[in-house]
C-alpha cells in the first residue's frame, strides 16, 4: 500500500515539473508561429495605415512635375489636376505657362489632346499601362497622386519583416523571402514591400516581379496637413523594366479638396486622331 502511494506521489511530482519546464519555454518556439505573430502585427499596422488615407470627395492641385525616361530627353512641366474620387482624374499640362496637353482618366478610358500637334486620343486604360511600361489601375493612379499606399488591401496577407537593420511590411512572409533569395528561379509573383512611417503613411513603397524583370519604386515625403489629414507635398515614382525607365516626379505647391470641382473635355473637330 505504501509502495503503491508512494509510486503516485512521485508520478504526480513528475509530472509538474514537466508542466514547469514546459511553461519556461518562450511562446514563438518554431517558424510557424513566428510567422504568425509577424502576420498579427502586420494586420494592425496595415489597419491603421489604411485608416489614415487621406479622405476626400474632389480635390484640386498644383504640381512642378518632371518627367525622366531612358527613350526620352528630361522633361518639365507645370500640371494642374481635378479629381473627383473613384470617377475621373482631369489633368492640364502647360510649359511655360501654356497649355499643350489636356488628359482625362476614367476608371475604364483615357482620352487626351495635344494643343500642339492638334491630335487626340480615345482609348481604353491599358494606354496608360502601355505608356508607363507596367500594370497599374485608375485607382492605383489615383492613390498614387493623393500619397495613399498603393495596392495595399486589408484583404491581402502582410508580414512585418525585420531585416538588416529595417522594418517594413511585405506581401510575403521571412521564410518565403529566404526561398526567393536562395531559388535560381525568377517568381512571377509581385512581391510587394511598405516601408510606414510615424505618420503611419508610406514613405517608402518597392514592387517587384523577378520574371517581368520589373521594379516600381515611390517615394512620398515631406507631409503636411491639408484640411486636417497629412499629404505629401513631394512624390517620386522610378518605374524600371527591360524596355525603359521612367521617372516621374511630383512636387505639390497647391491643395485644395471638397470645394466642388468643374471641368470640360472636348476635342475640336478640326483635330486628328493618333
């Protein structure tokens, strides 16, 4: 009998030592759950992000713009965009204070004329895509104009990565970084990265797709408040692929939203078509 207590007693001492050891050791024990708990932190990160886009119903802005590409000679301009959000985007370029190029972008067409060659064109938003040699959507555009993160959605999978000294948000996880960085082959997938800043915006935005041999790169900084919500008064976009390089570079110097906007786009008739 006393064997038999005895033998209980020292089960039951085993056992809680077991249980102690096991609750000593740190809750992130494998790469699964550390991958986990980089998913948890990114979702909030992207959460308040998104929070902070900048909201508006119309907006109006004056923009220095250049216009750099492999194929072409620099190029600067002076444009003044109306936007009325989700539903068009009208631009006027002008050099040297004259109007040579009027543009209007829906979310399905695009429409321009060149005052100076007295010609126009009427086709669908895949011009733009053609034209910056990379996929991207009126909305992208539209993002892209106002300093919101482009392509980033609350639906998406995001990791917060920590990596040589950064911290950012990727569209893939460490591990899967580590495999593309050790694969010989090139991912058709477009790897997405978002470096936020204290603002919670982007200051820094890297898109990349190794098959295309494609890398879109945006630059947002020097934020300052308009109506209350935080805009980037200086935007650069460097868009590489293996036809050309572009970059576009955007320095704000006026904006104006909600106060209604109103604009015209007609082609005259004696104009030719492109």
């Amino acid at each position: 009998m006393k064997n038999k207590m005895l033998l209980k007693l020292l089960m039951v001492v085993f056992s809680l030592l077991l249980w102690q050891c096991r609750a000593k050791k740190p809750l992130i024990t494998d790469s699964t759950s550390q991958e986990l708990l980089s998913k948890q932190k990114a979702d909030t990160i992207v959460k308040q992000v998104l929070e902070n886009n900048f909201e508006f119903t119309d907006l109006k802005a004056k923009i220095k713009t250049k216009f750099k590409s492999r194929e072409k000679q620099n190029i600067a301009f002076g444009t003044f965009v109306k936007i009325v959000k989700d539903s068009a985007i009208h631009a006027t370029i002008s050099i040297a204070t004259i109007p040579v190029v009027v543009a209007l972008i829906t979310p399905d067409t695009l429409k321009f004329i060149n005052k100076k060659e007295q010609k126009y064109f009427v086709g669908g938003i895949d011009y733009v895509k053609s034209l910056l040699k990379t996929d991207i959507s009126f909305y992208e555009i539209q993002d892209l104009l106002v300093g919101n993160p482009v392509k980033l959605k609350p639906t998406d999978s995001h990791y917060l990565i920590e990596e040589e000294n950064q911290v950012f948000l990727s569209s893939k996880s460490k591990n899967a970084l580590l495999a593309l960085k050790k694969s010989n082959l090139p991912s058709s997938e477009w790897l997405v990265k978002y470096w936020v800043n204290e603002l919670y915006k982007t200051g820094r935005t890297v898109v990349e797709n190794d098959a295309e041999k494609t890398a879109i790169e945006i630059i947002q900084a020097d934020y300052n408040k308009v109506d209350g919500q935080f805009f980037p008064n200086r935007t650069q976009a460097e868009i590489v692929t293996p036809k050309d390089s572009i970059t576009i570079q955007l320095n704000y110097q006026r904006v104006k939203i909600n106060t209604g906007v109103d604009f015209e786009f007609s082609i005259p008739d004696h104009y030719s078509s492109y």
